[in-house]
C-alpha cells in the first residue's frame, strides 16, 4: 500500500512539473500552427525494415517539455517501434491518452503514428535482426502505461521503456541510456536513448 501511495505521488508530481514545463514552453514560444501531417506515409515508408525504431516530434504541448529530459538530443518526444507484415505498415507504441482509451501499448497505423508529426527520425539496430525486435515489443500489447516511470518492471510501460524491455528480451547485452529525474526520484530512459546510442544508426531524419 505505501508502494501505490509513492508510485501515486510520484506520478502527480511529475503530471505537476508536466504542466508547469507546458505552460513555460507555451509562454515562451508558442509552436507554429498547422503543422499537422507534415511528414507523409509516401516520404518515410520505403526507408522502413522491420523492427526499426521510429522517433517523433509531436505537435503538442508536452511534446515541447517530453523531448527536453534529453540531455542532447533533443529532436524527439515519442517513439515506437515499427511492424512490416505484406500489405501493412504498423508501429507498436506505448502511449499516454487515457483520455483518448490509448493508455496503453497499442499498435497504429503508420499513418496515424505520423498524423502529429513535426519531425521523423528513423533507427536501426547495427548488428542485431529487427524482426527479432518487433516480435518482442509485440508481446507487451495491451499492458497500461506506466505513469510511475518505473524501469524495474515491465507490468507497465511507457514509450522509451517498450524499446528498453525488448531490447532486453533480444539483445541484453545492449545498455541504454538514462537519466536522473529529481522530480520521480528515479533514473528512465531517454528520448536520445538510440538516436545518440553506439548500438543504433540513423537512416533517415525528416524536418520539414
């Protein structure tokens, strides 16, 4: 009980710090309008294999403050990881809309992954088959967000920690990056997790 009581705190406070880095950003710089579907299904999807990982800039509000827990990079506020069967394109991704009942690890269309874009970044694994990598993120479909942020299990999962469990599952040899949030009193995975790790290449980055 004290557990869900710290996990519960620990989320408000960083939904709180959420909204107050929201509104700086809003204060700051308000984004572009019409920015919507920026980055099309035609430009991306030929450089697309199976299990690469697809980062995006989003078109919202906390998208601002979400790619800013990167220490370097930071070009990107979600990502996911894309699923090529004949005839389909789909990216498995964990995402944060409960409002939307997308609160949870669920699988879209390229398409609607894409539909708030502002910039595309895709990645590949060097030395590692991607279907391996897809085939595991497909085994969390289903599970709830994780609004504790907790790295030390996979009951529930948010978007950089998705890649982090299978990562794990395929390649443990392979050690992502992370940071220290004060605001959680704990280390997650971030943003830059691949686009500025050794084990990874950039294929292609669409700002457009």
């Amino acid at each position: 009980m004290r557990t869900v009581k710290k996990n519960f705190l620990a989320a408000g406070v960083f939904a709180g710090v959420l909204l107050t880095g929201c509104i700086a950003v809003f204060m700051a710089k308000t984004p572009p309008q019409g920015v919507k579907k920026t980055t099309r299904y035609d430009a991306i999807a030929g450089y697309l294999q199976d299990g690469d990982v697809i980062c995006r800039l989003g078109d919202r509000l906390w998208s601002l403050y979400f790619k800013e827990t990167s220490p370097l990079d930071k070009r990107f506020s979600h990502l996911g990881i894309v699923h090529i069967t004949p005839g389909a394109i789909t990216v498995i991704n964990a995402e944060g809309l409960a409002l939307q009942g997308k609160d949870l690890v669920n699988e879209v269309a390229l398409d609607d992954f894409l539909s708030t874009a502002r910039s595309i970044g895709i990645y590949r694994l060097k030395n590692h088959g991607g279907e391996l990598l897809s085939r595991s993120a497909a085994e969390y479909k289903g599970r709830s967000f994780d609004w504790s942020f907790d790295l030390e299990n996979d009951d529930k999962l948010y978007c950089t920690e998705l890649l982090y469990a299978a990562l794990k599952n395929t390649a443990p040899e392979i050690q992502l990056e992370t940071v220290f949030i004060k605001e959680l009193g704990r280390k997650i995975v971030p943003l830059e997790a691949c686009s500025n790790s050794e084990y990874f290449k950039e294929v292609v980055y669409f700002n457009p």
